[in-house]
C-alpha cells in the first residue's frame, strides 16, 4: 500500500486530522443549518460529486483501487477541498474503494480490479467547513446477471427511501422502505453501519437506519441533512472485520452493493444534495 499523500498546507482541514479524533461536543439530535451552512453544504456536496464523477469514469479492468484514490485526492486537492476520510480516525486514504464481498471501508491499495467486478467508490470532501459525503456502484466490465441485480435492487430501494423524506416523516421510516423492498428479493441489509446527520461534523445524529425499526431518532425538519447509504448482501447479513481495523466483508463472501447521496431537508420535500449531473456516467440500465 502505497503511503498517504500529502494536502497542500492551504487547505482547510477538518477537527480531526493529526490526531485522528474529532473534537466536536456529541450533539443531542439533528441540527438544524441556517441558510449559509446550507449554502457551504451544497457546494461541498457538488465537489464531491465532481471528484467521484471523475473516479467513477476512470473504472476499468486492470486500474487499481489506489490508482482511483490518486484520482479522488487528486481531484479534491485540485479544487481546495480535503478528502475527509484521509485520516479520519487513522484512515489513510482519501476514498473508501470497496469490491465484491467488501461491504465497506475498504482501503486502496494495490488490488487490480477484475472483469465482472461490482465496485463501490465512497467520496467525501471537507469544503468551506462542512463535508459531502456520496457513493455508487460501478460495473467492471461484463459483470453476471445475479450481480447487476443486485446493484439495481439497492439503488431502487435506496431511490425509494429519499423519495419517502420530507418534513414531519420520522427517520425510521427510511429503513421500513428499504426493507419492504430489498427482503422480498431474497436479499439482506447491513445492520451494523448505518448513515448518520452530517455537517460540519463528518458524522453526527441522527443514526440513519436502513432496516425497519422501532428507533426514536424524531422526525425530519427543514435544515436536517444526512445520508442515506444502505449496505444490501446477496447472501446473508453477517460480516467479517480484516485486521487492517477497516475493511468489512460478508461473513459468507457474497457480495454487497451500497449507494450513497447526502440530502437535505426542505420545507416542501427532500434535496439530494449531491445529485448525479450530465456530466455522471449512466447507469447501467440507462444506457
């Protein structure tokens, strides 16, 4: 694994890098953005959309995964943004590249992906004090039937549960929408991690759960804003911890899919933040 690369000394960093440990106070619950953090979340939310946008084109077999993360830092540096997982919490790279039977976390290194791949990009830039925070999923070549399936399911009930946001609805009802439409399909949902509130802290409430739940997290309020990030096996829901104290993977080494925006909270509905552009590569049912 190549070593972290640098960020020019002008650019912003969040609370944590050094030392790894945010210094925030916990927050209660969601905080409500006044019009100006709103403002600085929705241009941190287009960079990072902007650098995965440039990842995700440069997907093909034999690239390796730090080979996409040079391009991830790259890009983020270049438009005087700090990739926020670069040493958050000892995190050494700038992207979360996840393959296969990864779930998440994975840490780029010198992996080559593979024809028939299913890989997930996870990019998050630290802009103007605030973070975006967004992921997809990407074919690598010629990927089988089971595998294109499963992407399409998780983004569909990914889809499903933004379109279910807006002001009044409790929080849980994400999780009863994604697990009303992935459990019918033979398919399974990540327990452990969840999406979280996000700002100028990377992570913060509320806990967005993707499984139906009896969880008091509130209701959602114009100004909340989080993500919504399910994480769908094909096999069973268990998983497994490297010793890298990062990677996760299936405990049965099926795979897993994952798709990520940061959204916002409006008087009238719910703004995807980091919404795909013309400029974002199509789907493989778009095409």
């Amino acid at each position: 694994r190549s070593p972290p690369r640098a960020v020019p000394a002008h650019i912003a960093r969040p609370d944590y890098v050094g030392d790894g440990k945010p210094k925030h106070v916990r927050m209660p619950g969601p905080e409500v953005k006044d019009e100006d953090t709103i403002a600085a979340m929705r241009d941190a939310a287009r960079i990072s959309r902007e650098v995965l946008d440039c990842a995700v084109a440069a997907v093909r077999p034999g690239i390796t995964t730090d080979e996409l993360d040079a391009i991830v830092h790259a890009e983020a540096v270049g438009k005087g943004a700090y990739p926020s997982p670069l040493g958050y919490m000892g995190f050494p790279k700038a992207a979360a590249i996840s393959i296969n039977e990864v779930i998440c976390h994975g840490i780029p290194d010198d992996t080559q992906l593979q024809e028939g791949d299913v890989v997930n990009i996870d990019v998050s830039c630290f802009y103007g004090g605030v973070h975006g925070d967004l992921s997809e999923m990407v074919l690598v070549g010629d990927v089988d039937r089971a595998g294109r399936e499963l992407v399409k399911a998780t983004y569909d009930a990914w889809q499903a549960s933004i379109h279910a946001c807006g002001p009044g609805v409790p929080y849980s009802e994400i999780g009863r929408v994604i697990e009303g439409l992935v459990r019918p399909q033979g398919y399974t949902i990540v327990k452990q991690f969840c999406g979280h509130g996000i700002g100028s802290v990377f992570h913060a409430p509320p806990n967005i759960l993707h499984y139906a739940n009896s969880a008091d997290y509130g209701l959602m309020l114009p100004g909340h804003t989080f993500t919504i990030e399910p994480m769908i096996n094909e096999g069973s829901e268990g998983c497994l911890e490297w010793d890298d104290g990062w990677t996760i993977t299936t405990q049965d080494g099926k795979r897993s899919a994952q798709f990520e925006h940061t959204l916002l909270i409006t008087d009238h509905g719910v703004e995807k933040l980091t919404a795909r552009t013309c400029r974002s590569q199509a789907f493989w049912w778009e095409e």
